[in-house]
C-alpha cells in the first residue's frame, strides 16, 4: 500500500505520479505471478486530509483479508 499526495500538490512535483505507476505496474507483475488482484493499492490525499488516512488504511486492511496460497 502507498499513499501520495494528490496531483498538483506533490513537493516533488511529479513523484505522485510516477509513484502512481509504480504501483499500477507492480500490480501487472502481481496478477502475471497469479496473485489476485486487491494486494497492492496506491491513492493520493492532501496533506489537510489525516482522517482520509485511516479511512484509506482501514479499507485496505478489510480488502486484502486472509492470503490463502499466495492467492
């Protein structure tokens, strides 16, 4: 799981971005290995947005649930 800041408000600029498809490509490599989809999520907050935070965590927690044979 990443967290990023939402586009326009990087301080790197486009390291947002480029974090972004990281995670989508890490994704491919995840799902061409047969590991379902849903282990690996990137989103993008504000930095005035901590409660988002949990609520981001929390929902990738109950998403991913129990890995039964790497699946």
């Amino acid at each position: 799981m990443g967290v990023g800041c939402k586009r326009g408000e990087c301080h790197y600029v486009t390291g947002n971005e480029q974090a972004k498809q990281n995670f989508n490509n890490a994704g491919k490599l995840l799902h061409l290995l047969g590991i379902k989809g849903g282990k690996i999520k990137y989103d993008q907050i504000s930095r005035n947005e901590p409660e988002r935070l949990e609520e981001i965590i929390d929902t990738f927690i109950k998403g991913i649930g129990h890995n039964t044979n790497g699946q």
